[in-house]
C-alpha cells in the first residue's frame, strides 16, 4: 500500500513592497478615520476588515496545500490498486465521532450561568449608573448577560464533556 502523502511545507509568508505599501497605506487610512467615527463604529469596521483578511488568508493557505499535494496525488493514484485494503490496515473507529446525548447537566449549567450572568450583569449596571439610575439599561443588561451566562455554562459543559470522552477514549476506559 502506497505512502499517505506528506503535505509540503508552507515556508514563511512573501509580500513585496508593493503589498506593504498597500498595507501601511491602508492602516493609515484606517487610523485616520478614527479621529470621525464613534469608537463603536470603528471597531465595527475592524472586525470587518479582520474578517475578510482572515477569510482571504486561509483560502490562500488552503490552496497552497492543495496544489502542492496535487503532483504527489497523480503519482500515487497509478500506484493505488496495487494491494487490497482490508480492516486492519485502519484504526479503530472511537466513539468521539458518534452523537450522543450530553444529558441533563448543559441544561442546569445553561439555566445555572443565565442565573448568575443576569444578576451580575444587572447589579453591575445597576452600581454603574446609581446617579442617573433609569430602569431600561438594568433591563437590557440583565437580559444580555443572562444570554451570555447561559452560553458561557453551556459551552463549559460541552467542552468538559467532549474532553472527558476524549480523555477516557485515549486511556481506552468507558
């Protein structure tokens, strides 16, 4: 049976001076737009702008490994059939790619994190703006960071969970 093939290495990344120029350029643009945006506006902006290079930057990555794996490919796909494949020539499936149900502890945690993430939210509001103290931002708050709470506790369990299986699959336990 043929080798996998190797990814080829990447190498640092090349720019030339037109791309730096075009960088700095655009940095400066972009930081003398601060002087008339509101700072959320700006960081809107931001979070655009990073968004797009970082999606143009992983096609980038992703096409230079699938073009430098394309000549290994032709060379080993004559080779292919050259043997058969059978079971033992391939890991063994775990079951961290099976779906299962995570129980009834993310639904607790969720409530639990809602809970703690409304009143946290909702008191801290409420001590910031004690002078001028109107009820709609507490509202706002309490239900943002009841939101926030719910998907911290939810996430939390969820990423336990997932590491406990995975633990318990690599020590070969159940």
């Amino acid at each position: 049976m043929p080798d996998r093939p190797q990814p080829l290495p990447l190498g640092p990344p090349q720019f030339g001076l037109r791309a730096l120029l075009l960088g700095v350029s655009c940095l400066a643009v972009l930081l003398g737009l601060w002087n008339w945006m509101s700072p959320i506006t700006f960081a809107a902006l931001l979070l655009l702008i990073l968004s797009v290079l970082a999606h143009v930057a992983g096609n980038v990555i992703g096409s230079r490994l699938r073009d430098g794996q394309a000549g290994r490919r032709v060379e080993q796909e004559k080779h292919e059939h050259i043997t058969d494949l059978h079971e033992d020539h391939f890991a063994p499936v775990t079951k961290l790619g099976h779906r299962h149900s995570l129980g009834i502890m993310p639904i607790i945690s969720a409530t639990t994190g809602a809970i703690i993430g409304a009143a946290v939210g909702g008191g801290w509001t409420a001590v910031l703006i004690q002078r001028s103290f109107e009820w709609l931002p507490v509202i706002i708050a309490t239900i943002a960071f009841g939101v926030l709470g719910g998907l911290g506790g939810f996430l939390t369990v969820g990423f336990i969970k997932a590491l406990n299986d995975a633990w318990s699959e690599a020590a070969n336990k159940d």
